[in-house]
C-alpha cells in the first residue's frame, strides 16, 4: 500500500505504455480518483473523511510537526505536565455542531482537498485561511497556548451569564452593528480541479487512432477549461436585497470541499449571519473573564442593549478577550448570536 524512499513515505503508481510515457514527457496528464490519508499511516485505517478530523489531521502531522514517514503521530505536546498543542476535544464539537446543521448525524461536513499538487509551496496562514472558509469555523489560541477550532452552535452551552450590575465595569460595555459587512449574495464554487487545463493533447487513445501532434481533442471529450468543477454558484436572502436597496456580495471559494450538501450548507449557515450585519458587543469584567474562550456562548443582561428595553439573558458567541494584567481586567468581543 506504500513505499518508503529516503525516509518518505509514498503511495506509489504504477503506469506503462504509450499513456505512461506521455504522461512522463509531460504531454498528457494522468487523472486518478483515490482514497486518501487514513487513521493508521500504512493504508490499513479508516479513511478520514470529516472535513474537521482532516484540518486536525493537517495541523498536528504537518504544521505543528513534520510528518515524513512511519504511523501518524502522536499529537504534540507542550509544558510539564504535558498537554497539547492543539486541543482535539474542540474537533469533535465541531464535527458534531456539523451533523446537527446537516441534519445528517453520521456523516456532518465532508472534506476532500490536496495539497502542492504541481509541486507549489503553501503559506501556513493561506492553509488555515481555506481550513476555516471551508469549514466555516474559528481556528484560535486560548490562554493556554493551546490551538483549537470552534464553529457558531446556538444551541451550544452557555459557559457564562453576565449582569450589567455585577459584573460588567461602569462605562465599559458598547455595541457596534457593522453595516459594512453586511452581505446577502453568496457567490461560491468548490470541487477544485487540479490537473493543468490542457486545450492540447498529443495522444489520442481514446478513440483508437493517432492523431498528428498538436491535434485537438474533440470538443465532446474535453473537459471544461475552468479552475472549479463546480463555479459560481450563488445563494442570496431577497428580503436584505430589498430591505438595504442593494445586493452586497461575499465571494467564497470553497477550497477543501467536493461535497454539495456541505459547501451549500455552509454558505447557508454564512449568508445567514451576514446579511443584516454583524452586532458586536464589547464590555469589561474582571478576572473571571480569563474563564471564557473565543467560540464560548455567553449571556448578557445590560441596559445598553439593541433594543428599546435593552438587553436580558442575550446569546453572545466570544470571538475575542485582552488581558490587562495591571488592572486585573478581562475586556470581550462577542457576536450577537439573535
């Protein structure tokens, strides 16, 4: 199921003929569809098919560690005693906020996606870009150093209740509704190709001849000429159309997904945070504040709320804290989650 050369694990293809040596020449491409990484290592696992489980998988085996040959391994750690450098517990919160948006318990979102497939470098910022467009998710630090994802769950438990009395520092709380993100176009695509697009090709053994060099393949067997199997699709809410008198849009490319049910759920899930646009509340409180991560649900009680009664037991989603060690405070950034 593999070899190892230089200390490099491959899965091999094996390839002879006329097709073999073009390909080698450079002239024709080779296409395969493949079951990739696995549990084990050695082709002998369960494919890893949850788009979660694959951006844990890729974060801890080839940006926070080098993987080159051998079983996967272990996640890294850090600090005495040892805990991990990306918290793997957030994963299967994700993968099970997933399901319950798919409706579809077993499966959630799904993630098919390559990487230098012409032999290109990634930055690790793009990758982690496409992880959390793809997936819809936040990839953060908590105070502990430790990397985690965390994806918007309304139904999600409420880690704290804050009271504007008790809790919430005098002249600290604000609220920001962005205008200018709102968005109520999604245009998307996904399923990425990742053969050069070829409008020449020198065999032509599908239809049992030879053509002469440079000929043409038939326009009936040729393969669109486009980056995406699947391009520019769009999902969009008429009632923000018509309420803000203009079409915003948000392009999407959906990197590291082939399946539909997942890129239009996702697209859904976004289209629905953005197109009135988003509140923002910020308040201080003191230490207890370190208690609260960046994807944590909150509530709020305060009289500056967004409503003519202000604000009683408001969902909150945290998507920010700063520590201010020389006054011992805790100041949040959290999302209108109603």
């Amino acid at each position: 199921m593999y070899r190892d050369f230089n200390g490099n694990r491959y899965t091999v293809i094996y390839a002879r003929g006329p097709r073999s040596d073009a390909a080698r020449e450079g002239k024709i491409p080779i296409t395969l569809n493949i079951v990739a990484a696995e549990t084990i290592g050695d082709g002998t696992g369960d494919l890893i098919e949850s788009l979660p489980e694959q951006i844990e998988h890729l974060i801890c085996q080839w940006i926070l560690q080098d993987y080159t040959s051998g079983d996967w391994a272990a996640t890294p750690t850090i600090g005495t005693p040892a805990y991990e450098r990306f918290r793997t517990s957030s994963t299967q919160v994700v993968k099970d906020a997933s399901e319950r948006r798919i409706g579809s318990p077993s499966l959630g979102y799904l993630g098919a996606f390559m990487l230098g497939w012409e032999g290109q470098f990634h930055t690790v910022r793009d990758v982690i870009a496409d992880c959390c467009r793809s997936c819809d998710i936040d990839i953060s630090l908590n105070k502990d150093g430790q990397l985690f994802m965390s994806m918007v769950d309304d139904s999600a438990t409420v880690v704290k209740d804050w009271n504007d009395v008790v809790d919430v520092l005098r002249d600290s709380f604000g609220v920001d509704h962005d205008l200018d993100r709102i968005a109520n176009r999604v245009e998307y695509r996904y399923q990425r190709r990742y053969t050069q697009a070829e409008t020449e090709l020198v065999e032509f053994l599908e239809s049992g001849g030879s053509p002469a060099e440079s000929t043409r393949l038939p326009a009936t067997l040729r393969e669109p000429q486009t980056e995406w199997a699947i391009d520019n699709q769009a999902q969009e809410d008429a009632t923000s159309i018509t309420n803000h008198s203009e079409t915003r849009l948000f392009d999407l490319s959906l990197t590291m997904v082939r399946d539909p049910n997942t890129a239009d759920n996702v697209v859904v899930a976004l289209l629905e945070r953005l197109k009135n646009g988003p509140i923002h509340a910020t308040f201080t409180v003191d230490l207890c504040g370190t208690d609260i991560e960046n994807g944590d649900n909150e509530t709020l009680d305060h009289y500056g709320g967004m409503t003519t009664t202000g604000w009683t037991d408001r969902l909150l989603r945290n998507e920010s804290h700063t520590l201010d060690l020389d006054n011992l405070t805790v100041t949040l950034v959290a999302r209108d989650l109603e």
